[in-house]
C-alpha cells in the first residue's frame, strides 16, 4: 500500500490473467471514501501464453505480465503427452513470490484455464487424463500463491477471487472441495455461487453467467464486502451500433474484417429469423424460395397466321426467347377438305377403309391397332410395362425392359432434346419399393438415388444462430464461430443512416401538393422529382435490354446506360455453395445477417475501443482464430472494474474500523456470527 498525493494504492497480482480483461477491470476500478482516493496497483499477471502476456501488456499499457508456467511436470506430460524440454522446470513459491516483486498482493485473482470444466467438452473427454490435469490448476495455483505469500511474506491476501464456467459446480466438485478447504485452513470467509451474471454487473451487451469464489480474510477485513449494483443489460445494438461498419479495418483495426464464409453459409444465416438458430431452418417454405427459371417471351412460341409477325432476329429459333419461328398454319385443312384417313388407327374388329392408290399414314387408314402380339411361354407378365408414379414397384429382376417392369410414368421430368432414360437422375423415396437394378449403374441411367433420413446431424444449440440488434448478445466464448454459436447479428443499418435529409431521392405524386422548395434543389437533397404522367413517347429499341453473356455485345453508344441501350447482361456468375467470399444479402426482415467481427466481439466483452497507444482495439502476434478464443476466455473489463469497486469500498471501511452498517445493498461476503449468549428465565 502506497499513498501519493491523497491516492491510496491497494496491490493487486493475478493468475492466468490471459490478455488482461480482469487487469484492464481493477485498474479504471477507484473509491473515494474518508477524503481518500483508493485505486489499484497491478503487481503482475502470470499467464503461460507468451503471445496473451505481450497483448496484456499492450492493453493495460503497462508492463506487467509475467511468462509463467504453473504446470507441475506430472500435468505437463498428460496434458502435452509428452517429457517436457531440458529447460523446463516447475515453478515454485519463490518465483511467485518474486513475480509479486517481493509483496503480498491486498487482492489475488485467479481465473484457471475451464476448457476441461465446459459443457462444449463432452462428458468423457472431460474425464480424461488430459482434461484432469489441466482442471487441476484450479487448485495448484492457487495453492502456490498462497504458500508464497505465508512463507515469505508473512501474510495473507485480504481479498480472493476465482472465477470460472458455472458447469464447475458439477465437473469439479473435487477441486472445490479442495479449494475450501485450502481458503478455510488460512482464515478466509468463502461465497461461492455459480449464478453470478457478469452481463448486469458490468451493464455489458450480453448474458454472461459465470462461477465465482469471493473469500474475505476475516482478520484483514472484519467487515462485510457488498454485491455490485446490478445495471441494466444494454442490447447489442447499443454496443456496436456507434462502431465503424464491419469491414472498416481503416477505422475498426484488422479485427475488424468479415469472415470469408462460403456461400451456402450466408444463405443459412439469411433465412435465419432474427434471434433464431440453426434448428429454425427446418421450418423454412424452401419450397417457395427456389430460384426457378421464367424464360422471356417468345420461346415456343406459335404466331397467329392473321397477326403482324414479331421481329424477326439473329437467335431466331425453337426454344429461342428473341423471336417468333413457329406459325399456326391454316393450309393443311385437317378439318375442313382434307383428308379424313390421314393418321388414322382402324379397329381389328371392323371393315377396312378403302385401300387407295396412295395408301400411307399421312394419306389413308394404313395403320391398324392389332390385338394379336403373341403369347408364349416363359414370357414375363411384365415384359413393356408401365409403372405409375405412384404405384409400387413390381419385383426386381435381373431382365431387361422387354423382361421386366423397369419403366415408369414420372412426372417429374422436364423435356429435353435427345432421349432421356426413364430413371435418369431419379430419386426413389426411402419409403418406396426401388426400381429395376439395370447394368448402367449412374445417375443419369438408373435410379440409383434413395433419400435416406437415416442421417442425425446433432449440432449444438446456437449453430448458425443469428441475434437480434434490439436483444443483449449471448455468451461469448472461445468457440465463437458461426457453426458453432450465435456469432451472427441481423444488422438494420443498411436502409438509412443519421443525418440524411427526409426528401432525398423523394418521388412526388403529381396529384399531391409539392414538398418545400429548398435551397438545394437536386435529387439528393430534396424533392425535386415527380411521377410525370403527361409522357406519351415510346421507348427507342434496347431500352433495358439485357445481353446474354455468351453472345458479342451490342455497339456501346454514347449514352449506353439501362434506359437508353442495351446496357444490362445476364450474369450466370452466381456463388457456387462452396466458394468463400463476403457478400451482403437482405433477409426477410430487412437486415443483414452477418458475422460478428473479432473487434465487434471485444467490444461486447468492454474492452476499451482504442489501445493506450491511439490505435484500433487490435491483439498482435496471433491469428483471427485464436484472437476469439483470447477475447471469449477474458473477464469483461466493465464487471472486473465493478467487483473492484466494492472490494476497495470494503478495504476502506475495514481501514476506518467500521465493521457494520446499515445498507440496502445485498451483501456478498458477510462476517460469521458469534454465538452470543442469551439469558434463559
């Protein structure tokens, strides 16, 4: 404890302090009690990682993070599953006690690695030799601290904090169980609670339960330490609505970028209602989101032999949408004083027609409809046959179509030019009898297709999740992936953005009365167009003509835009599912599902927006990737600068000898009643 011109200083040191929320926290936290100033002083942050400790030091702006492994060897070998390097040795309470350069800390904090504690760990892995070792730091490290400051300090902390995932409650009764034991053989008043919400402590953008320890030396600080106010959750929106738009990384820093997802990806996330998941994608009418194909007019089509003909066009051809080249043609006279034999079919049971000198389908009753195709034996009933669509299969054989009833009425198929086989690209439902099992064992020759729902995805709640811009965010974590978890926002800034004038680009109906005339009278400033209707002219030709994309462009004219020629292409270059890339699609309710940024998510952890250093929030030395895991595994800046507060607050009060009060604020670690005796009549 120091005092400089009327500050006084409390000695803070923290274990696994990663890139430095907590730190961040206790050193904005300040309480002005007694016409004193009480602030913290960070005397270090342990961590093992060397790429956390150098961004540590890089947000708090000062240089106290100290590299640091607190494994013992037997947890380095199964958490690493192997001998560690000759220069490697464990840490004993010496070097704690000289990375607490030599003091005993007023407040020690510790947050323990908890990836062997989550439930995004499946319960058997957690159990794991690996996982156990790493849980174990729980209770070594803490452990080590305290041995440092007893056997060469002389002292104890006055205040401890350990924080965690909630799911250590259940996983890591043992190490609890150890941990209060430790706390209680040193003299400490323990809380514990996994119910603590960092989000309403911190007032953050978002639901953050965690598991807290608060031990108070009850010889240090007789008296009682309060709960932090709770504040009111703010939404997402209000978090990073001020911040510059996603993929500003001139304004936003390079954790600003948008993930390169892959198409079929920001589709999901398009048709992903707002505050939704993965699990509302099953509930989408697909059946009226399919791009389906409208050709222009023209194609196919038959001109009436009375009508003026369209133009007539270089495409000009069947199935061709440029021009007409079919003509309902009146000169055969079919049924007027044409012939009445052409075509015809004569029952085997009736007279013939008149055999004729030209006796040909298309000039007499040539063609018979005969009965009399022969039975023999071994023939198989099914030989030609016709199956419905939504008939059974009959049984399969290893014959041919003569053999077999391997044919089938399917109305699915669209036409095309050539033969297409009847089973081409046909899938059966897994439900039905399958067709005939041919040579031709592919997809455009047998119905080698069955749709099997056999298959049972179980993806974690949240996968593709999109949040809603007006609701606080959920947990950030380390696996903050959209696969994985809500880390997409429907975004509504797109339609409009403060400051633009009400009449820009307006339309007025000549009907009504004009908007006010302005001093800036154009399109962009105010109303200044109107739906003129007294236009009579016709458009010259190309007006909004659209190009194909595998023909030679039309001549490019001085005034070549959409409403004077051709200026407009069918672009067949359509993200394919798999291609990656960033590209903005409008959902059904008018916003922009999209990724949060890295930098979007420090932000909802409060960390602060600019580095000490005037840059960009930003973490170097590491990838996109690993950046989300360090942001989602920090204490939020904003609830590590509230829980300061009180612990100061109780540090002065302890300090003024006032060791009770009356207060309407909760109590967070209150002093054990004594027993006090009572007189008996």
């Amino acid at each position: 404890m120091t005092l400089t011109d009327n500050i006084q200083y409390k000695t803070a040191a923290v274990l696994f302090g990663g890139i430095g929320g907590e730190s961040a926290g206790l050193l904005q936290s300040q309480v002005e009690y007694g016409g004193q100033l009480y602030k913290f002083k960070l005397l270090c942050s342990i961590d093992s990682d060397p790429v956390a400790c150098r961004n540590h030091d890089l947000i708090t702006g000062e240089q106290t993070a100290v590299c640091m492994d607190l494994f013992q060897r037997w947890q380095y070998e199964a958490w690493h599953g192997h001998q560690p390097p000759p220069d490697w040795r464990e840490m004993t309470a010496w070097d704690i006690w000289q990375a607490f350069k030599e003091q005993v800390p007023f407040f020690l904090f510790s947050s323990p690695p908890c990836k062997g504690l989550s439930g995004l760990l499946p319960q058997g892995k957690a159990a794991s030799e690996q996982y156990q070792a790493l849980n174990y730091l729980t209770v070594h490290g803490l452990e080590l601290a305290l041995r440092a400051c007893e056997e060469y300090g002389g002292a104890m902390p006055a205040v401890i904090q350990l924080e965690n995932v909630p799911r250590i409650s259940s996983r890591g009764k043992s190490l609890l169980r150890k941990i209060t034991k430790l706390l209680e053989k040193y003299g400490y008043a323990i809380s514990i609670r996994a119910d603590h919400n960092l989000g309403e402590i911190g007032g953050l953008g978002q639901n953050r339960v965690r598991f807290l320890i608060l031990a108070r030396h009850e010889a240090q600080i007789p008296n009682v330490i309060y709960y932090p106010e709770r504040k009111p959750l703010r939404s997402i929106g209000d978090v990073i609505g001020p911040l510059p738009s996603p993929g500003d990384t001139e304004a936003g820093g390079p954790l600003h970028r948008l993930p390169r997802l892959q198409w079929k990806t920001w589709m999901r996330l398009a048709l992903i209602p707002a505050g939704g998941d993965w699990r509302d994608l099953n509930k989408v009418d697909w059946q009226n989101l399919r791009v389906v194909h409208e050709p222009r007019r023209g194609a196919y089509e038959v001109a009436d032999w009375n009508e003026t003909s369209r133009a007539v066009t270089s495409t000009a051809g069947p199935g061709r949408s440029n021009g007409v080249t079919a003509v309902s043609d009146p000169r055969l006279q079919i049924n007027g004083a044409g012939k009445t034999n052409i075509l015809r079919i004569q029952p085997v049971d009736d007279p013939s027609v008149c055999v004729t000198g030209a006796a040909g389908p298309y000039q007499g009753g040539a063609c018979v409809a005969d009965p009399t195709l022969p039975d023999r034996p071994g023939r198989h009933p099914a030989q030609y046959r016709i199956v419905r669509a939504d008939e059974a299969a009959p049984c399969v054989t290893g014959s041919r179509l003569g053999s077999g009833a391997i044919a089938v009425a399917d109305p699915n198929v669209n036409g095309r030019n050539g033969q297409r086989r009847g089973n081409g690209y046909l899938v059966r439902g897994f439900d039905e009898h399958a067709l005939t099992i041919t040579g031709e064992d592919s997809l455009g020759s047998g119905a080698q297709s069955v749709s099997d729902p056999r298959v049972n995805t179980k993806l974690h709640p949240d996968c593709y999740g999109v949040q809603d811009w007006e609701a606080s965010a959920k947990t950030v974590r380390s696996a903050n992936r959209i696969m994985q978890a809500a880390g997409s926002i429907a975004d509504p800034r797109i339609p409009d953005r403060p400051g633009r004038y009400t009449d820009k680009y307006r339309m007025q109906d000549i009907k009504d009365p004009a908007a006010t005339v302005t001093g800036s009278t154009d399109v962009q400033s105010g109303a200044q167009l109107i739906a003129d209707p007294r236009i009579k002219c016709a458009p010259r030709a190309d007006s909004y003509g659209v190009q194909d994309w595998m023909e030679p462009a039309k001549t490019v004219i001085g005034s070549a835009d959409i409403h004077a020629a051709a200026a407009a292409v069918a672009d067949p270059r359509i993200p394919a599912d798999k291609e990656q890339g960033v590209w903005m699609i409008i959902a059904q309710d008018g916003t922009w599902h999209r990724p949060l940024t890295t930098y979007e998510l420090a932000m909802l952890q409060s960390f602060p927006r600019f580095l000490p250093d005037g840059r960009p929030f930003q973490l170097e030395g590491c990838s996109d990737a690993k950046a989300r895991e360090y942001i989602g595994n920090a204490v939020p800046r904003d609830a590590a600068e509230a829980m300061g507060n009180v612990i100061l607050l109780a540090a002065a009060e302890a300090e003024a000898g006032i060791s009770f009060q009356l207060s309407w604020n909760p109590v967070w670690v209150s002093p054990d009643e004594a027993p006090r005796p009572a007189l008996v009549n």
